[in-house]
C-alpha cells in the first residue's frame, strides 16, 4: 500500500524533474552554441577617436581603447568622438610622421582601401563629430584585417602623442576582452582625461589675471580649449600677455578678420586700435603681448578651436 504511491509518484517527480531541466538547459545550449558560432565568425570592433567633456572645452587626444585584440577576418570601426580633429593613420613601412599640414590631401583625405595589407598607407581622412571644423569631414572609418601582426597608428593632426595599437591574431584565438570590457574602460579612461581637463582649468584661473591670458593649456592627453579668463577688463595703453602654457596643443589669438592662413601673424600687437590683429600659430610655450590703445570691446578668437567654443573678448576702458 505505501509502494504504490510511491510506484506512482517516482515516474511523475521524474518527468517534472526532467522537464525542469530540459527548461533549463534548453536556453543554456542554445546560448552556448549561439557564443561558439558567433566566435567563429568575424566580428566588428569599435574604437573611439578622441573624447570631450560636454561643452567641448575639454578635448581628449586618444583613441580609446588605445590596444585592441582582433582576428583575422575581423572588422575594426573607428567612431569619431570629439568636435576636435583626428585621423587613424597607418604609415607605411619606413615612412615618418610628419608634422600636420592642414593643405596636404595625403593627410586630410582618405587613403588606402577597406582591407588593410598590414605595410601600406591608409588614412581616414578628418574625423570630428561635428561638421563645422573647417575641414571635410568624417564621421566614422572601417578596416577589415586579414594579416596577423601588430600595427600602430597616428593622428597626423597629433602626432606621436596620439597612437592607437591593432594586435591582430590568427582566426580562432581566444578573444582576452569583449567589446564590453572595452567599453567600460573606454568610460574610464573618457572620465579620466573630463578630470584632468577640469584640473588644469582650476590651474589656469589660479594663473591668471586681467594681464595674462591663459591662451589654451594641456598635458598632451587632456586638453582646454578655452581662453581664461576670457573677458577682461583693461585700461587705455595696457598690455596683455597671453600665453599657451600646454604642452601639445597650438592656438591663436586672433582679432578681426580670420586670416587665411592661420600659421601667419598679422598687424602690429605693439599698437592695437581695433581691426585685424592675429599671433599666428602659438606653439606650447609661445607668448603673444598686445598693446591696447583704443577704448571698446573688442572680440577675439582662436582660429583653430573656436567652433569648440574657444573665444574672448577685451574690453578696454579710458
Ligand atoms: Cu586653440
């Protein structure tokens, strides 16, 4: 009498237990076969060029994650992400990095095909996530990688402080990061280089006063785009020093017209009355002094980082 329960529950414990299980290792396999299949197949990976705080003033020069692993086969999509400029640039074997030459098509323009042949040169062409730079520019740029190696690249705009490294292994290799893990220390090092910016800020303002103008500064990395302070009072045959005191980042000081070639200086800072006046290109560590004999206000920029929000004014009182 108490065996027949027992007979007939033991078949019917089994059957849920079963059917339990198979509910949960139905999801379980078909994901796991989904992840083998999908490790197979050549993925896409994204980079980020560049980064910037929400008002633009902070930019980030790098391209985040700086080293990525991919396979071959893989695609890697670079992303721009800042209102400054960038390029991705793989040199070719034994070609230097120049200098940025804001006439050369080879730097401003794209270069190369869509496969990369792990020796030639391939260009992205301008990046910013912007469309008022003042160059033609792009937003996004794709690669596909058939050569294992390791390959760097540049931004011709930033030299040899912005480089980016692709590891490409053969197909099949274990991935050591997912796309995932990329993102959340690309967030990092994004939040990272926000804090920096807002440092060298709160170190500009402790610089400067209505005589000197901190004309952008940057620790190579982290850059402000900004004048500080960007108004100032002065008298009539004052003068004002602005200085760039980065280490990277050129700028101008540029009153007036801008002038068509920005690397060159225009007017007398000596005797400023109004009217077009420009430092051309202040190099980390340059100065520009300006004399101001005439009363008003006038309005200044820097003809490379205004669109970001890089201007001030002067306003000169008897
Ligand atoms: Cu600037």
């Amino acid at each position: 009498m108490t065996l027949k329960p027992k007979n007939h529950q033991r078949p019917h414990l089994l059957r849920i237990l079963l059917a339990s299980l198979a509910t949960l290792l139905l999801p379980l396999s078909l994901s796991s076969a989904a992840i083998a299949d999908d490790e197979n197949s050549p993925r896409t990976w994204t980079v980020q060029v560049g980064s910037e705080s929400s008002d633009q003033a902070i930019q980030g020069m790098a391209f985040l994650p700086s080293n990525i692993y991919v396979n071959a086969g893989d695609k890697i999509k670079w992303e721009a992400n800042s209102a400054e400029i960038h390029t991705v640039t793989f040199l070719a074997k034994g070609q230097p990095l120049k200098p940025f030459n804001p006439f050369d098509p080879q730097q401003l323009n794209r270069q190369g095909g869509t496969t990369y042949d792990g020796h030639s040169y391939y260009n992205s062409g301008i990046m910013a996530n912007v469309s008022n730079t003042g160059f033609k520019e792009v937003e996004h740029y794709t690669l596909k990688f058939t050569h294992t190696g390791t390959f760097t690249y540049y931004c011709v705009v930033h030299g040899m402080v912005m480089k980016g490294t692709v590891h490409v292994r053969a197909a099949g290799t274990d991935y050591p990061f997912t796309q995932s893990q990329y993102d959340r220390q690309t967030k990092k090092e994004e939040r990272k280089i926000v804090r920096d910016g807002e440092m060298q800020w709160e170190a500009a303002r402790k610089q400067a006063s209505n005589h000197k103008v901190i004309a952008g500064t940057d620790n190579e990395t982290a850059m402000l785009m900004r004048f500080v302070h960007h108004d100032i009072v002065v008298h009539l045959g004052d003068t004002v020093t602005f200085v760039n005191t980065g280490m990277g980042a050129p700028h101008t000081v540029t009153f007036g017209h801008e002038p068509a070639d920005v690397f060159a200086p225009v007017g007398n800072p000596k005797n400023f009355k109004g009217g077009d006046l420009s430092s051309g290109l202040m190099e980390p560590g340059d100065k520009f002094t300006v004399t101001f004999n005439k009363v008003g206000e006038f309005d200044y920029l820097c003809a490379l980082h205004d669109y970001m929000g890089m201007v001030g004014e002067v306003e000169v009182r008897r």
